[in-house]
C-alpha cells in the first residue's frame, strides 16, 4: 500500500514537518472541506490551555510519531481522542499524548476517526471500522517502522475510551469489507489504557455494563484511572473493572476523589493528572516495556 502524506486541518503542521499521514481507506479519500476547529473563546481552558475540537470528519487516517531511535522499545499505541463521538479534542487527547509516548519509546498513531455524532457502536459502525483499520495498518508497517506486532496497544480518552472497550471486544467482527492485505491482520489490541471512559454504562442505570463493551476472555490487559466526581461517571471504570475481573482478565483501576472530566495528561495539582507515571509503570508489570522506567 502506498504511503502518502495528506494535508488536514489542525495537523497540516505535521505535514509541513513531513509527518507520516496514512489515509486508513486508500483510494476512498473524501477531502477535508468539512473539517473545522469548533473551539470558542468562551469554552473552558484545560490547565490553562485551549483544546482543538475538530469535528467534520470524513477521511479517517493514523499519523505516525515515532519514537527516537535512541529509545525505542519497538512498542506502539494507537491513540483514540474523546470528544463525546461529535467532536476530537486532537491536541489534549491526541498531540500531547503522542508525545508522552514517544518520551518513553513507545511509538504514537494518532487515530483521526469518523465520530457518527447520531451514535456510536452499534448504531453505527464507522468508528470501529476505523479503529480496527488503524491497528491492523500499524501491524503491516511493524517492520518498516521497527515495532513489535504483538506489543500494539490502545488508548483512549472519554468516548476513545468506549472504542478503545469496543475493539477490544469486537476486533474480529466484520464491520467492513476487507480492501488489502492489512484486512488479513489481527485487529486486537495486546493491551488497553482507558482514560476517563464514557458510555460504559447507560444512565440512569450505573450498575450494568453496556451489551456493546462486555468483556470475554480475549479482551486485552487493561488500565483504568477515573476521578470519582467526573460528572461522566466513575461507574464508566469500577463497572467495567469488575466486568473485566468476572472475565479473567488482568486490569489496574486507579480512581481519584477529585478531578472531574477532559484533563488529558496536562499536569495540575490534582494527583489524578499524574497518571501517565502510572501508566508507565504498568506498561512494565505486564511486559510491555522490558525495563522499569527511569
């Protein structure tokens, strides 16, 4: 498959600086005339900083941070901004976190999905097409880009978070028609880090876990930090959690009394913004990372 670089908004500095941008559907490319910042003077700053809102979406693609060769660990992560599956916080939940990633030699895909806004999986099927498509690309170029096919996980924040819990459990359902050898390449994620998740439950009912998010046996290890007074909901996490135990799979839930909702990893004084730490630590536990970070 080839490899182009195409131009988007709110990342065509990436471009500029000949960052890799694959097209996850080539030959289906649609533009991006549609695509715009949503973000206004008056919506709230993250730690002091405005976040970009992009909605629009039409021509999903993975940009690729690699990790410098100084320090690569040959891990990757395909990382699914949250935005409520209306908008993608690209910056807060996407740029930044690439970033992070890249500090401590994981390589970034930077996941640029459809959000339907009318409802996500299984209402619709978009945003897991994508997301299937992102992972089965960054094992086909695992190679290329010098990276483990068996150590590609995900993360997600807020509505990335219920994709990431949806393809983890339905990374082999048939969502789409398969248009190249990627398609023949698993799909699931060898681990998962769910930041802040969103729509694991359907209020007003917080004690169940939605049908489309049920772990089985095969969902992935998975990390989950939540703050108890996110209006979201910490039963999004602790639900979700116990689901994941009831399954047989390994998880690390951390919950934190205060911190609310959409803080990304920019630090504050809350302890909750200092669960990329955290994170790392696990990435070592479960094997992922093979030295404990300095």
């Amino acid at each position: 498959m080839r490899l182009c670089v195409v131009p988007f908004l709110l990342l065509t500095a990436l471009a500029a600086t000949g960052q890799t941008v694959l097209p996850l559907w080539p030959g289906h490319e649609t533009g991006t005339t549609g695509e715009k910042d949503t973000t206004t003077d008056k919506d709230q700053l993250i730690a002091g900083k405005r976040v970009e809102r992009l909605t629009g979406v039409t021509n999903p693609t993975i940009a690729l941070y690699r990790a410098a060769e100084t320090n690569n660990t040959g891990a990757a992560v395909v990382v699914f901004p949250g935005g409520g599956y209306r908008i993608l916080a690209l910056d807060l939940e996407g740029t930044e976190v690439c970033e992070w990633l890249n500090s401590i030699g994981v390589t970034c895909l930077l996941a640029k999905y459809r959000v339907p806004d009318a409802g996500p999986y299984p209402k619709h099927s978009e945003d897991l097409a994508d997301a299937q498509r992102a992972v089965r690309l960054t094992r086909e170029h695992a190679v290329e880009w010098k990276l483990d096919p068996n150590r590609v996980g995900v993360l997600g924040f807020s509505a990335g978070g219920h994709l990431a819990a949806v393809l983890s459990n339905h990374s082999t359902e048939q969502v789409y028609p398969a248009i190249d050898a990627a398609d023949q390449l698993s799909a699931h994620p060898d681990f998962a880090i769910m930041i802040y998740p969103g729509g694991i439950v359907h209020p007003p009912d917080l004690a169940h876990i939605g049908a489309e998010v049920t772990p089985t046996s095969s969902a992935p290890p998975t990390f989950l930090v939540q703050a108890e007074d996110d209006p979201v909901h910490v039963e999004n996490t602790t639900v979700y959690f116990d689901a994941l135990k009831t399954a047989g799979v390994a998880a690390e839930m951390h919950v934190y009394a205060k911190g609310g909702h959409g803080y990304g990893l920019r630090p504050t004084v809350l302890p909750v913004t200092k669960w990329p730490e955290l994170a790392n630590e696990w990435l070592y536990t479960i094997g992922v990372l093979a030295k404990r970070p300095s």
